[in-house]
C-alpha cells in the first residue's frame, strides 16, 4: 500500500504546512491529529501539493482524523489573505480559528432507555422505572431519573442487570430564527434604505456604509437584511463591540426573529464556547452575532457579514495577533461572496471616504454606497449641545464641576430624570504627588503614572496592571501624610456628585465596576426602570444604549483626547463626544449635553457646538490629505523592544537602515515610543508611512525578511495603527 503525503497546517508561528504521512487521502480542510515535536497537536490538511522536501517514510504520520466538519474553503482563504496583509505566520492565524480544541470532538448524543424485553420489576425502584416507561415507550436518561426519582448511575447499573436497554438518541431539534415574523413597520426612509440591502444580498457583493443617529432604526433596518439572507438559506455573522452584546440587542433580535443568536465573545464558559463552536462548524447556527474574534468562527455559506459600531476603536485587536476586525470583515466578505454592512451613527473616517459620505470629499470606491437615515424614529428632537467654558464658568476649589453642570444635575433630577457625567477616566485620579518633594508616583515598569483606584484603596498602572496599597509616606523624601491625588477620575467625580445631590442614586460605570456583558446588561437594566438617578462612567457609556429617561449629559473634560501624537485624536473625540450627546433625550423628552472645555475654539469643540459633522470632517480631511496620512495613505507601526535599552536602540537604529528605499515609503524613527519602558522593556518605534500606490504588506515582508533579532527583542508589527503608544 502505497503512502499519501499530505501538507498540514498546525496552529504555531509558523507560515506554510508542514508534510506528513497518510495511509489513505484524506479531503482537504479536515482537521487531523498529528505529533509535533513530542507532543500531539491539531492541524488542518491544506491545500496544494506537500513542499516535498522528506521521502514519505521518513514523515511522521497522520495519526488520526478528527470528527469535525472540514475548514471551508473561504475560510481557507480568508486565512492566507489575513495572514498576508497583518504579516502574520499562517498557523498563528489558524491557532484563531481552532482554539476550541475540545470542540473538534463530537458531543456524545443524548442517551435514553427503553424497558428491555420481557423486563419484570423487583423492586419498588424497579416499578417506578418501568411505570415511567410504561407511557412513553423511551424516556431521555435524565428525564426518567427524574420522573422515577433515582440517579443516572442507578440506570445505568439497571441497564447492566438487562433491566433497561439504553438507546441514543437523536439530537433535540433546534428552533431557528423565522425572518417571516412581522418586524415593525418601517417608515418610507428606513424601506427605502431596507432595500438597497436585500439588494446586496440579492447581488452577494458591495459595502455598504448605513449611517444614522443614535434612534434612527439602524438596527432594525439591518435586522430586515438578516431576514432576507436567512430567507436564502445562508447564513449572517453581526460583529458588535464586546460591550455592546447586552441583552438589549438579544431582547430586540428574539422579538424579531423569535429565537437567540448563536453569541460569541470572552465571556462564555468553557462548554458554551465547546458547544457554540461545534454549532457553528455544522451549520446549526444561522445566525452569529459576535465580538471581534467571532471573525474567524467556522461558519460556511455566509450570505451577510455587519459590523455594527464600526467605528469602535475596539475592533483593532493590539496583542497577540494584531487585526483590524473591520478591515478583516471586508476581506473575509470579498472571499465569501457577500455584502458587508457597516453602521454607524460617527463614521470613522476612513470608511466615510471610501463610501463617498463626505461632501466635497473624494467619490465612492467602486462598490462602495451610503445610506443615511436622517431621522430619529418617533421624530425626537437631537439634544442641544453647549459648550461650558472653564475660563469662565470655574468651579469650586479643588472641584471639577462648573456651576452651570451643577445647576443642571440638580434641576434633572430635581425634575425626575437621569444624568450621565461622563469622563473618559478610570479610578480616583489620573496622579499621585507628594506635597513636600513634589515627588510623582511611578510606575516601576512603564513610563505610566500611577492611578490612585479609591474603590480598591489601590495605585494601578493602567498599562501593565501592576498595582500596590497607597503608601503612608512619600518614597522620595519620606514625608508622611503628604501625598495627595490630583487630577479627576470618575470616582471622583462621583464624589463630588454625591456632595451636590445628596441622596442620589449614583452608579460608577466603568471597566472595573462593569466587567462583563452580564453586569453590563445589569447596568442598562437598572437605569431603564429608573433604579439610578445618575451614571458617573467612561466611554463603556457611549455605547449604543437607549435611556430614555436620561436627559442631561455633561462631559468633564472634553479636552481629554485631544492632541498627543496620534492622527485620529481629534476624529476620536469627536465621535466618542458625538455618541454621548447621543445618550442624552428620547421620544418626546428633549436632551442637553453641557462640554465643559478649556478652549472652546478648538475646531472639534466649534463643530461639535454647531452640530455641525460635515464641518469637522472636512477640516480634518482635507489635514489629512495634506500629511498623507489615513485614508490617503497608510502606516505601520514597528516596535523593537526589549530589556536592555542600549541594545534595543542599537537594533532599531539597524532595521531602519535596512530600509529599502522605494518612492512613496518614508520610514520616520526609531524614536522612544510614547510608552517607551512598558512592563520592564524598553521600546523603540518605527513609523512607516506610504502612498496609496504602495502594497505596504509586501514593502514590509520585503524588508523584514530574513531580519532576525535575537530572541531577547521582540518585533511587533501593527499594519493600520490605531493605538500609538
Ligand atoms: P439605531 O440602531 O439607529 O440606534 P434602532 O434600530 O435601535 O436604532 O431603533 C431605536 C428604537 O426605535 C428601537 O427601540 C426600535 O425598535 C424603535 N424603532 C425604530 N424604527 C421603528 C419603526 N419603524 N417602528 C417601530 N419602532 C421602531
Ligand atoms: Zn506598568
């Protein structure tokens, strides 16, 4: 008999298959068990003749294939194409794939019994089994435990004594989502926009950029989209920011389609990610809505692919292996043969250009549409946004809330409403100094100050997590009693807060109060029946929540965010204060939004007081254009780190010498990255910045190919940065 060679892919940093023997074919995209090194692995058989390097019998075998349904070819695809455009290994991008391994096995059926044959009872147990079967004829196992009120092993040892005959049973159907219940009533505009939807699904291609406040039906104007596709026999996946899987959205997707989304995201156990994994591999799950990862979920036939909240800054995963999600979904969707729907109420700015949405802006890329809704359903008026100046209106000593926002809170709650104070700043304050020396408190491992966390009566770093108790005295001149906070934090400002309205019902929302999509649905649960008077949070707020019975929003510290040396800084701010203002008034309560600001002149302060978007967008549009950056260019960002400074300097130094110097590439550093010791390594940026006629993966691979660093200093390369510490 003669050996087949088979090329595997195995989920490690490595970028081609490996070969291994089989003693039959075995169909491409199957996932196998093989030993790597000495341990035993799972790979997938790729595709393509086997690199050929070994004679078959000196390859190690296949040593089994696994009971799963095989990796799609799409799928397949979509994988060398990220791995390509990320300048990732293509088995690290597997590993994102298959890291459910227990999933890769079958789930046992479901075991029943049936009386055997000519079966007498000899016990009072015994009776009260057969009587149970009497009726039903076969009985699922823990069903007839329960109905006979006896254990699973006591069963089983009945079906040894040739009492019971055990038998398997089929799997319990599953409901699925019916697209033919009746969704409301759309009006003219959001019918209209419903349309050119089921037109792509129809088509199976285009990207189509759905934009709209806050309230304007996106959400359901999608769903519509959804139906369509189901009604096609294919299937959807919906990525939404982690934060943003609250049971709001589930409620609103059961109401319209009857049944649950398959979910996907860090918070599932163990046995849901197993059990939601194998759905998904066979076919079971139309449709899965999902936070980033869900991106490399083994659904196959994908007919719809939306990426709600695109513009979150939380689709771009920074470890690990580092993606856009949304420029991924885009990829993912072209090799599926499917449409892509990205909303958003703030459009970042690179998926505004390419749609075409900003006046006087480039057209639309081939392909490419926007839909805008203009109206908020029910016709709620848009809050007024006013901007406090701090010049001005001060606050009291050693306080940070001015008096026109302390007028304000106390007249809406006074008034029975709700009140969000927003500031994007975990803890009690961003700074701990000692009053005598003027010492700061550091991080020992990052360039970060300390965050004083009064909740937890602890100094974080925000950066590494490292933490410790407040001192009692001053590390630098020893002085006791001297150290103070400075600087607000939500906590902080909760206090304050608490001081003004005395018995209001305060909550503090943040990561480190709300850490999870359960707590998270608590938070939204309790402000919908009016358990709190006001929210004290960060942007986990501005999130597309409907509260409404929250009509006054004030931002602490607008300036937050703005400038620093990232490029997005003033699109960010302006989006993430875009989104809160939408927070503030629903159907026919009307909202205000105070933004307390230092300088009110600020051309994202000005546009944001006019409510005037367009504006904005093309001031910073056409800066943009100028500095050949996003989107009429790209970058990549190169960080060399490592512990010892001098070296990682050096080496640095090196790799931008090596640069291939080709026009339309400008490669700027190495400099200290702005986090330029994090977790004990020193850290040395790169920025490459090219023309939009540059491949800048291939410019990359060119010039890091062959580069090695010695395994002490690490290369970390982030196509498309969005983080620029
Ligand atoms: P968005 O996604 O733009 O924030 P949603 O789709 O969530 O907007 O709609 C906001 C609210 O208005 C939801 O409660 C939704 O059910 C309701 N709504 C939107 N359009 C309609 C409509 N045509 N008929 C009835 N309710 C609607
Ligand atoms: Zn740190």
């Amino acid at each position: 008999m003669s050996a087949t060679v088979l090329p595997i892919l195995l989920p490690v940093p490595l970028d081609r298959p490996l070969d291994y023997r089989a003693e039959a074919p075995i169909p491409v995209g199957s996932f196998v068990r093989v030993a790597l090194g000495s341990r035993e692995t799972v790979g997938v058989v790729w595709d393509g003749p086997p690199s050929g390097g070994l004679a078959p019998t000196r390859l190690k075998p296949v040593l089994g294939k696994l009971e799963a349904p095989a990796l799609p070819e799409p799928l397949r695809r979509f994988l060398e194409a990220a791995a390509r455009e990320t300048l990732t290994p293509l088995g690290s991008m597997l590993r994102l794939v298959s890291s459910v391994s227990t999933a890769l096995e079958p789930e046992p059926l479901p075991l029943g019994y049936r009386a055997a044959g000519g079966a007498r009872p000899r016990s009072a147990l015994e009776r009260r089994v057969l009587a149970a079967l009497a009726e039903a004829g076969t009985l699922p196992a823990a069903q007839l435990a329960r109905l006979a009120g006896t254990s699973r092993p006591a069963l089983a040892r009945l079906a040894e004594a040739g009492l019971l005959e055990p038998v398997v049973l089929a799997p319990p159907a599953e409901p699925r989502p019916d697209p033919d219940r009746p969704g409301p009533r759309l009006t003219a505009e959001q019918s209209a926009a419903a349309r050119t939807l089921i037109a792509r699904v129809e088509q199976g291609s285009g990207v189509v950029l759905l934009e709209g406040v806050p309230g304007s039906g996106k959400t359901e104007v999608y769903f519509e989209a959804i139906a369509a596709t189901l009604r096609r026999g294919k299937r959807v996946l919906v990525l939404l920011p982690e934060i943003a899987l609250t049971a709001q959205w589930l409620e609103r997707f059961v109401q319209r389609f009857g049944v649950e989304p398959q979910l996907w995201h860090s918070g599932l156990t163990a046995s849901q990610r197993r059990r939601g994994w194998r759905r998904i591999a066979e076919g079971r799950a139309p449709v899965v809505v999902g936070a980033r990862s869900a991106l490399f979920l083994p659904l196959a036939e994908l007919g719809l692919l939306v990426v709600d909240e695109e513009h979150d800054p939380s689709f771009k995963q920074d470890e690990g292996v580092v993606y856009h999600a949304r420029e991924l979904a885009l990829l993912r969707a072209r090799l599926e043969g499917c449409p892509v729907v990205l909303v958003s109420a703030t459009p970042s700015l690179e998926v505004a250009t390419a749609a075409g949405a900003v006046p006087g802006g480039p057209p639309a890329r081939p392909g490419w549409s926007h839909l805008v809704l203009a109206d908020r359903w029910g016709g709620a008026a848009m809050p007024t946004i006013e901007l406090v100046d701090l010049r001005r209106e001060r606050p009291p000593r050693g306080a940070f809330l001015s008096p026109p926002v302390r007028a304000a809170l106390t007249a809406t709650l006074e008034a029975g409403e709700q009140a969000l104070l927003f500031l994007n700043r975990r803890g009690f304050a961003p700074l701990t100094l000692c009053r005598a020396c003027g010492h700061r408190l550091r991080c020992p491992s990052c360039t970060a100050w300390l965050t004083a966390h009064r909740l937890r009566r602890r100094l974080l770093c925000h950066h590494c997590g490292w933490s410790a108790p407040e001192p009692e005295h001053c590390p630098a001149c020893g002085a006791v009693g001297t150290l103070v906070a400075s600087g607000p934090g939500v906590e902080r400002i909760a206090e304050e807060a608490r001081a003004i309205l005395p018995g209001a019902r305060i909550a503090v929302v943040t990561s480190d109060t709300v850490d999870s999509a359960r707590a998270a649905g608590e938070m939204v649960r309790a402000v919908l029946a009016g358990e709190l008077d006001l929210l004290v949070g960060t942007q986990m707020l501005a999130k597309g929540h409907h509260f409404p019975r929250l009509t006054l929003v004030a931002v602490v510290d607008a300036d937050l965010g703005l400038g620093g040396g990232d490029p997005r800084a003033a699109e960010r701010s302006f989006q993430l204060l875009q989104q809160v203002a939408g927070r503030a008034g629903r159907a026919d309560r009307p909202g205000r939004v105070l933004v307390q600001t230092h300088d009110p002149n600020h051309p994202v302060m000005a546009a944001l007081a006019r409510g005037d978007r367009t504006a904005f967008l093309r001031a910073e549009l056409a800066e943009r254009e100028a500095a050949g950056l996003p989107p009429f260019g790209r970058l990549a960002a190169l960080v060399v780190s490592g512990a010892d400074a001098e070296e990682v300097r050096g080496l640095a130094r090196a790799l931008a010498r090596a640069a291939p110097s080709v026009e339309g590439v400008r490669v700027l550093g190495p400099a200290p990255a702005p986090l330029a010791l994090l977790r004990g390594r020193w850290r040395e940026r790169l920025l490459v910045q090219t023309a939009p006629s540059i491949d800048l993966p291939s410019f990359l691979r060119g010039w890091l190919a062959g580069r090695r660093l010695p395994a002490r200093v690490a290369l970390e390369v982030d196509v498309d940065p969005v983080s620029f510490l």
